[in-house]
C-alpha cells in the first residue's frame, strides 16, 4: 500500500483520502471494526470524526497505522524495530 501511494501521491490530495483508501482494502475482521470509524467520519468530515479513534486514524497515515497496530497487533516487527534504528 505505501509503494502504491509513494508512485501515486498525486491521487491522494488530502491527509485523509489515503487512509480511507485503505480501507476499500480491509476484509473480515479489520472491516467490521473499522465500519464504524467510517460511518463516524462521514458524518464528521470537516472535524474527521467525533470520536478520538477516527480522528487519530483519518487524520493522518501515522494515525491510520498507530490505530491498526494497536488493534491488530505489528504484521512486521522486524520492519518497525529497523525503522526505530533510523
């Protein structure tokens, strides 16, 4: 996904639009938990939400990631401890 986004950042005008992007791309579990973020978001779309959640996770590709990591645990934790090194 972030390969995608560093060859098309054009598609991507504001801070939120890759992070709800990303979410076309969520299945089973991460779909369930982050439909309400999503239905909070639209109807809060000039402040990104009303909940701190989806504030934290739209407002940003940081955010976005921190909320997915502290739901579903790091995928990669060789890649996060490499990237702490740098």
């Amino acid at each position: 996904v972030e390969l995608y986004q560093y060859f098309n950042d054009d598609k991507f005008p504001t801070a939120d639009s890759y992070a709800l992007w990303t979410t076309s791309y969520l299945r089973g579990e991460a779909l369930r938990w982050v439909e309400p973020l999503l239905k909070d978001y639209f109807l809060h779309e000039n402040t990104c939400g009303s909940m701190a959640t989806t504030q934290s996770m739209f407002r940003d590709w940081k955010g976005f990631r921190k909320e997915i990591r502290r739901m579903f645990g790091d995928i990669d934790k060789v890649k996060t401890a490499e990237d702490h090194l740098l």
